[in-house]
C-alpha cells in the first residue's frame, strides 16, 4: 500500500491503493470495471509553494516528486525532462498590434528544448518509465500516432523495460525507425490510429501485458500537471489564455487537473481560457464544437461528435479521429469560455518558416498548428486587448526530416563564384511574412 498516494475510480468513487492494486487489476477498477481514476496525495497541498518560489532552475519535473505518483526517488528514470524554459516570443505580440491593435504578452513553453526526444511527451515517458520500474514491470504496450511512442520507447529502454508499439501507418517514417534503433519493437498497422489502438488493445489482452490506457492515463495526466507548475514558477502568475495543438488533448486536461488539485489552496491563481486547435483535415473536435455552439448546448451535447475514418492529414501526430474524450475537453472549454478553431495544415509550412527566420528555431508541424491558432484566434476576436498568452508548443523537428525540408527555401545550385550574389537575410522578411499580412 502507498502511503503517498492513492487512486478514486472515476465513476464509481472505489479507492484503490496505489499502483500494485491498480497495475494487478489490469489498470481496471476492481469494483464497476472502468479505467479512469483519479490521483489523490496525502502530502500538505501547501507544499508546492515552497517548490514553486525556488530561484533555482529545476534539473527536471522531478523537482515535484512530492506531487508524483511513485514511492522511492531510487526509481526515478530521468533524462532532465519536465523543465523547459517559458520565452517571451516579442514578434507574435507586434503581429497581434499591428493587425489588429491588440496589446498583449505571448509566452512559449519550448519543450522542443526536453533532451530526450524534444518534445512534451517525455514529462510522461519518464514518470510511466520510473512506475513502472518501481512495480517491477518488464513488459509495456505503447500506441501512438508518434511523439508519445518515441518517448515512452526511448525512457522504457532507459529503464530497461522491453516495449511493444503498435503505430498507423501514416505516422512518420523517422518514427518508425528512431524507436527500432533503440531495439524497441514496432508494428505498423494496416490502418488508422482508432484501429491500431484495436490491434494493441487486444495484442495486449491476448499476452496480459499492460498498455498505455491514452489521455487520461495517471502515467501521463500527473506528469504533465507539472507544466502548470512551472508556468507559476516562471512567469509568477496564470496567463489569461492557454493555447495548443490537440489531439487527444492530455496536457489541457492535466492543467485542470493541477487546479482540481490545488484550487482551495489559492496558489495557481485563475484557470485560463482554453483555446484549442486541430488540423483541417481532421478536426472532430472543432466539428463537434461548433455543432454545440450553434444549438446553444443541448442536452449530450458533449457525447456528439463525429468519428473520422481512416483521415488523411498532413499532420499525423494530431490526427485523432475518434475523439473520446471530447466529453471532457469540449465541458473544460466551455467552462472556461474558451473555443476551438480549425488551422488549414498546408500553413504549417508558412508558419514553420516564420518561426525559424524571426526566433532561429525550427518547430514541428503539430507545434506550428498550436503557433497558428493564436493567429486564427485573434482573427476571431477571441483574445482581448492586454491579455497574456501561453501557447503550450508541443514538439520540434528531430523525427520530422520532411517537414524540415519543406521549410527550406534559399538553396540554389551553382557551377561557379560568378553566379553566387551578395547575400542579405532581410529581403526574405516579406517573403516569409507574406502568408500572413
């Protein structure tokens, strides 16, 4: 039993005592079934304020292990992930000035930074590695359309933890092979990401060995709550408005997660509004949204949303088709009078190229449609003069060859000195600037 910690069954309010409960149950509540809890700690709330007002830069999330779930630090399976710095990004808020006469402060969480895989998803691939090892598992089941399974397989194998992982079809190739270099398996299914979640889900049946329960699994969802940590640490206070990419949508849910943790304590302050951006062509959510807006919230609104068969994306590591937990992302929208917005994806590449030529920093697509929905969002009246604004940029570019490629535009071939011109970096100012004035 865990004397740090305990889990309440989301349905039924069953406690469960702590992992070995949970993990020899098969991640499932013993008494009505369903696998969605709820993480409780016994450690004094008021704590976090002592973690939060330290003048020294964390070495990782790990500087909250009192708000982890996991017993003994001599488990902890790092890469120094979890403390990546929050920038102030001035060319977004002259943007937002000049178009639309809106004073603001934007601030970009670079998780691009995280030295393991680069981007936000190792907050849960070191907290599910550091369980994992401390229960003693050997064996795990990852599936994912791509950033989660790269940073569950490389922490796992850290950890010396064998995964399987079952991937579709049309995630990227350096996916694929980042995770075989590590001696990792993948399976690349013959199919959509809601199908190669079926696949695994019964691989992992047939052979009893646990599988990543998806967004709201407490291995994820407790690690990404320490991001709403360190915003506080950093910039002192709670933005006005929060913005991301989603695909399932963990890291907004964690964040209101943190506030259900710590709202009575005062110390994270007011929970932001929430504004969420999915690739045009595979937006359930956005579609779901819009469809409650229009009809003032009927009663199950929440519960209808469409499912997108086999979508064809230019950005597959969002592309969630079925989005079931939309229940939870869609009522944290409207309680926070937030909304959604569809980002057509062949403007990834534009923005990629913007990002790269004002800050030297070369995104991934998924974090370029997060960058994106601040632009759309401000097109839609959705931020107000003298706001704040966080957008949660998901990942970078190492396992994205491609789109790096796409972003490229000043190579030219030549046979001698004569044909090379002088070269100024400013005339490509219009040029890249162009797609958005």
């Amino acid at each position: 039993m865990s004397q740090k910690f305990h889990f309440i069954c989301r349905k039924c309010g069953e406690r469960i005592e702590g992992f070995e409960q949970w993990f020899g149950n098969q991640q499932k509540c013993p008494k009505c079934g369903d696998s969605k809890i709820n993480t409780v700690y016994s450690t004094d709330k008021n704590k976090l304020r002592e973690l939060l007002e330290t003048n020294v830069k964390p070495d990782s999330l790990w500087h909250y292990f009192d708000f982890l779930p996991l017993n003994d630090r001599k488990n902890i399976v790092s890469d120094g992930e979890g403390a990546s710095p929050i920038e102030r990004w001035e060319f977004l808020e002259k943007y937002a000035k000049d178009k639309y006469g809106i004073n603001n402060k934007v601030f970009i969480s670079r998780n691009d930074y995280s030295p393991a895989t680069g981007t936000f998803k190792d907050k849960g691939g070191t907290l599910a590695a550091s369980v994992l090892k401390e229960n003693g598992i050997k064996e795990y089941v990852v599936v994912s359309t791509g950033n989660t399974a790269n940073s569950f397989a490389q922490y796992l194998a850290k950890a010396g933890i064998s995964a399987t992982v079952f991937m579709p079809q049309d995630a990227e190739r350096e996916n694929f092979v980042h995770i075989g270099s590590m001696g990792q398996k993948v399976y690349i299914v013959k199919g959509d990401y809601a199908f190669a979640k079926k696949v695994a889900a019964d691989y992992a049946k047939n052979n009893k060995i646990l599988i990543t329960l998806g967004n709201l699994d407490p291995l994820r969802l407790e690690a990404k709550k320490t991001s709403t940590f360190e915003i506080i640490r950093q910039l002192k206070k709670m933005p006005d408005v929060y913005i991301q990419a989603v695909s399932g949508g963990t890291a907004p849910l964690a964040v209101e997660k943190a506030f259900a943790d710590f709202e009575e304590t005062g110390i994270l302050g007011k929970m932001p509004r929430m504004l969420f951006a999915q690739g045009s062509y595979c937006d359930p959510q956005v579609v779901a949204w819009k469809k409650a807006v229009a009809n003032n919230f009927p009663e199950g609104w929440e519960f209808d949303y469409p499912i997108f068969e086999n979508p064809k994306t230019l950005v597959p590591t969002i592309a969630t088709g079925n989005p079931g937990l939309f229940p939870f992302l869609g009522k944290l929208v409207k309680r926070t009078n937030g909304d959604y917005f569809s980002i057509r994806e062949e403007s990834a590449v534009d923005m990629g190229r913007l990002v790269a030529y004002e800050k030297a920093v070369k995104i991934g697509p998924a974090s370029a449609i997060g960058i994106l929905g601040y632009f759309e969002a401000l097109k839609h009246n959705a931020i107000k003069d003298g706001e704040s604004i966080f957008i949660n940029m998901g990942e970078g570019v190492r396992r994205s060859l491609s789109f790096v490629q796409e972003l490229s535009y000043t190579i030219e071939e030549i046979t001698s000195a004569d044909e090379a011109k002088r070269f100024n970096r400013e005339k490509y100012r219009d040029f890249v600037w162009k797609p958005f004035i």
